[in-house]
C-alpha cells in the first residue's frame, strides 16, 4: 500500500480536477467546498473529490504538499488553483471556464467521482 501523501500526490497528478473537500459531492460537510463544487459544475468540470475528513492526517499531508492551509482544494492538472472564493471568482471572470479549455479540452466529459484513500 502507498504513503498517504503518495496516494494524495497520485489525485493530484493523474486525476483532470481534483477537489479535497470536507464530506462527499453527496453530502457536503462544508459550505465552502460546496461553493467550490458549484463553480466547477458551472465551468463543466469533471471532478474527482477526496473526503478529507475521515483522518486528521489527510489535511496535515494534504497542505504540507499544497503549502495551502485551508479546505476545499482544487487542483487542475497539477496545479492548485485555490480554495472556494478563489475557484469562484475564476468563475466569474471566466478563467476557470479558459483554464479547463486550455488543460482538458473543450470536449471533455462532466463526471464526478470519488477516490477513498487507503488509511491505515
């Protein structure tokens, strides 16, 4: 089995966007990864989502690779765009929708999935 912060390293790098947020696209725990949910389905964003609450550890590994403190995050490709009031004023002002063309495409799929960490 993979470190934690392999496996969170692994999200990051492989999946198009990747949000860690508190709860699940399901059930949202927290009313800023769901502001950041909402804009991503606004910009048509296919998004994999981690739960960084069932560990404590998820969030510690998870912001010493970002070097970013608070929940949600997003990654596009690799890269941390930021949290809620971040991803939204993307939003806003259009880059988010730019940024999505310019990673995945304009003919990309608008699925969400979730990746559960192996915790041990």
């Amino acid at each position: 089995m993979k470190a934690l912060n392999e496996q969170i390293s692994d999200v990051i790098t492989t999946e198009p966007v990747a949000v860690f947020m508190k709860g699940t696209p399901q059930m949202v725990m927290c009313g800023n990864s769901h502001r950041a949910l909402q804009a991503l389905h606004a910009a048509g964003a296919p998004i994999t989502t981690v739960d960084i609450l069932p560990d404590p550890r998820i969030r510690q590994e998870l912001s010493s690779i970002s070097g970013w403190p608070t929940i949600p995050q997003v990654f596009v490709k690799g890269e941390l765009i930021g949290g809620a009031d971040i991803t939204e004023e993307l939003l806003a002002s259009g880059e988010l929708q730019q940024k999505l063309d310019d990673a995945l495409g304009t003919d990309r799929a608008q699925d969400v999935r979730v990746v559960q960490l192996e915790l041990v």
